[in-house]
C-alpha cells in the first residue's frame, strides 16, 4: 500500500493483546493498521502493556513509542480511547474512571452498536480460575462460580505481592496441547455466559490470542485476538456490522511489511 490509499473510518475498533515491552509486540503491523484504520470509538481490550514484561528487564523501543503517539494523536483529534486493563497491565485497574491523556480507563463497559445489540467489552482473564476447574465448578454449582472468580482476584494479588508473574492461559492451554481446544471452548462458553448474566447480546473480548466471532448458545461471542502472533482485530462498520481483519495476513498479501519471522514462535508466553 502506498500513501495513496485512503484510510478506512469506522463506528469501532477493538484491539487487545498487543503487550507492548514484551518482544513479541508486532508494533510495525499495528502501525500499519493504525494508519489505514480510524474510528470514532477505539476500545483498548487489555494486555496492551506488558507490565510483567517491563518489570523483569525494560524493553521499550521506538515502535513501542510510536503506537502509544498514534493513539494519544487519535484521542486528540476526537477519537473516544477506552482502555479496559487486563492481567497484564492490571496497574490500569487500580485507576478505574480516570483519565490519561484523553483516554478513559474502565474495568469493563456495555458497548451499543449502531444496530442497538449491546455487547458487554472486558478483557477475560477474571475467568482464568473458572476455566481452569471448570469440571468441578460446574458440578459444585453457582456458588462456586461465584467464588472462583473471587479467588481469581485474590490469587492475582497474591502472585503480585510475591512478585511472582500472572499466570498465563495461552501458555498453560499451550502445554497441555492435546486440551488446549477444550480450554478454549470452555473460556468462551463461560465468556458468553456471563454476557447472559449482564443480559446482553454478545461480549467483545481477548486475553487467549485466539480470534473468532461465532455464536454460543444464542450469544455473540467475539475475541480480538492479539499483535503477537495473528495480528487481528474486530471493526464496527456504521450499520452495526462486526467484521474480524486479520492484518498480518492483509499486510502480508499487500508486501506493506515482511512477514512475522521466527519471533512469531517466542510469542507462546505472552497472553
Ligand atoms: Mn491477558
């Protein structure tokens, strides 16, 4: 693509899982899209720092730079920013409707398409305790449920206090590759139940580096995906209509930059 070619306006952009400061962040991919992508409203769908990353050993080039200019350049031509915090960049979730630099941060949001469908917007990892003993809460019932989330929350700051790392889905459903796909539909199933919870349509989320929009149950389940590895994110045209764009595979086609190298294959780690 050259300078030519016109960037695309959209109602919606929703990306998540880019972990800036972690190696495996395709910032050169994301910039591209940033450029020929613009939106009214752009939802940040957390992990878009890797803060566990940075605390190990600071890793925080130009192209990190450049996307975090790229987006407070949007937000200061009218662009809505909305960073919802995941596991990753969870120092966000202790500043819940504030703002930086015209962007807004909240926990997680209910989003209205230009249809009227609302969607609930949050990250994923508040279910990684659920998924993980999924068998046994389900046999436990409600309560448990309940409960596991909560653990969820105490776990993780347990683990930051001792300054141990999060644990990773990706990398723990990567492991245990023979389950891996289970623990995927179980994430998504137990995703889409809590956007029946919130009595919405759908549910617009990331944390496992696995995009898809496909219907659960009667809900809507989307993922964005990740700037790791597939490069993907999730548009909303005017109408309301949701389409994924796998941008690597776009850019790739389009010779803009060279495809992901061998780097692809140490991004396992990161959501
Ligand atoms: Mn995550």
């Amino acid at each position: 693509m050259t300078d030519t070619v016109q960037s695309k306006h959209f109602r919606t952009l929703f990306i998540s899982d880019v972990h800036l400061g972690s190696k495996a962040a395709r910032t050169d991919f994301l910039l591209d899209f940033l450029r020929y992508h613009d939106a009214d409203t752009i939802f940040l769908v957390g992990d878009i720092i890797d803060g566990w990353r940075l605390k190990r050993s600071w890793y925080w080039p130009q192209g990190c730079n450049d996307v975090v200019q790229k987006l407070l350049r949007k937000a200061r031509k009218g662009t809505r920013i909305v960073y919802i915090p995941g596991n990753h960049d969870e120092f966000l979730r202790s500043f819940p409707g504030t703002h930086f630099g015209g962007i807004e941060v909240a926990d997680r949001v209910i989003h209205e398409m230009a249809d009227g469908k609302k969607y609930l917007v949050l990250h994923g990892d508040q279910f990684d305790v659920v998924v993980r003993n999924a068998r046994l809460l389900a046999y436990l019932g409600d309560w448990a449920y309940d409960a596991a989330i909560a653990i969820n929350v105490v776990l993780a700051a347990v683990r930051r206090r001792l300054g141990m790392p999060y644990w990773s889905f990706s990398a723990w459903a990567k492991l245990q590759v023979k389950h891996a796909v289970n623990f995927i539909g179980e994430f998504q199933r137990i995703v889409a139940e809590e956007a029946r919870r919130n009595h919405v349509e759908g549910v617009i989320c990331g944390h496992i580096h696995h995009a898809v929009m496909e219907d659960i149950e009667g809900i809507h389940y989307v993922n964005t995906g990740d700037w790791v590895e597939s490069c993907t994110a999730i548009v909303e045209h005017h109408d309301g209509r949701l389409e994924l764009i796998t941008w690597g595979q776009i850019a790739a086609t389009a010779e803009i930059t060279m495809l992901p190298g061998p780097a692809a294959a140490k991004n396992m780690q990161a959501a």
